[in-house]
C-alpha cells in the first residue's frame, strides 16, 4: 500500500489541506457510506469521537451513562470527563459484549445515555437495546472503536444508534498512520453539533 499512501501524502502536501482538508472530506464520505449513514464526521482520535459524541448529547455532570466494564478505559474515561457517572452492565459471557437484559434495571432519571461496545467482530444486541432505549427516550452512542464492518442483522456498527464512534488508532481493524477518530449518525442536528464540536 506504500505507494497509494505516499500518493495521499503528496497530495495533502501540494494542497495544504492538514487539517480537515479535502482527503478527510473524502474519508468521510466514504466511511459514512460504508457504515450505512448519511453523515461522518472525522475527529482527533477515537477517544475524542466518545466525548464529542457525548457533549452532542449533552451529558453533564451528574448524568449517568450505562456502559461495559469490558472495555478500553477510553469508553469510561469519556463519561468521567464530563463529570457524569458511568454505571456499569455486566457482559454476555458467550460474546463479551454488554448483557442488554440487565440494561433497564439499571435506568434512573439521570440515565443521560447508553454506550455498548462492539468487540471481536459482534455487535451488542442492538436490538433489544434498542427497544429498551426508545421506551425510556435515551440515546445510544455505538463505540464501534474495534468494529468498523462488523454486522448485526445486515445492519453495519455506528448505523444502530445516535451516534457511532470509530478510531483509526494504528493497531486498530482500520489503522492509521497516527491517531484519527469518526463519529457516524442519520441525525442532521447531532451531525451539525458535532461539526461545531470537533472544531473548538
């Protein structure tokens, strides 16, 4: 792949365009057709697509989100960056993914959001989670970090939710050259806070 990619360098090179320029455009496009969204946006790293993700929510101090122990700490520390309180679901022991039968004995008036994480190639049942969510109003944030093309029911990870969340971190399924993070939703509203977000 070294010459396409010394070929994408040169062109950022010739244009300028370091930051959020016409190749990440393109990635973008790309990615949210590949996800099965209408819109992406692309951030510093998969660590900040959660937090951003989150802020688009509004999560607040003193909000609870729902979410995994099973997990890289980025999924919590997102929560705890915002002064929220994560509250966490066991897993499924036959896949490692969030135990969604045990997610609505968990929902208080604080439950702001619910974070599942997709790991080894399955998605959370998004399902049942969704059913769960949708009775109770509370959006869900995918992170997708380790999933980019995984499926559940011919649906691709960050099409299932509010917002889903990738990271292109080197050791990733699609890594990088460096850290690089997106965020997919079928939201114009979310899609537009977060471009507002990303940029300061």
């Amino acid at each position: 792949l070294r010459p396409e990619i010394e070929a994408a360098i040169g062109r950022v090179l010739d244009t300028n365009g370091f930051i959020l320029g016409d190749e990440v455009k393109a990635l973008e496009n790309e990615i949210a057709e590949y996800s099965q969204t209408k819109f992406a946006v692309g951030c510093a790293s998969g660590s900040d697509a959660l937090l951003l993700a989150l802020m688009a929510l509004d999560v607040k101090e003193g909000d609870e989100v729902i979410t995994t122990p099973y997990s890289f700490f980025a999924t919590v520390s997102a929560v705890t960056r915002l002064g929220a309180n994560p509250v966490f679901v066991d897993i499924d022991p036959k896949t490692y993914n969030l135990d969604v039968s045990q997610v609505e004995a968990k929902i208080t008036d604080k439950t702001k959001a619910v974070q599942p994480v997709h790991l080894y190639g399955q998605c959370a049942d998004m399902d049942e989670l969704r059913e769960v969510c949708v009775k109770y109003g509370i959006p869900i944030v995918e992170d997708a970090a380790q999933a980019i093309g995984s499926e559940d029911a011919g649906r691709r990870a960050g099409s299932m939710s509010e917002i889903g969340c990738f990271s292109f971190y080197p050791s990733k399924n699609l890594g990088g050259m460096g850290d690089g993070g997106m965020m997919t939703t079928n939201d114009e509203e979310l899609f537009n806070k977060l471009l507002a977000l990303r940029n300061h």
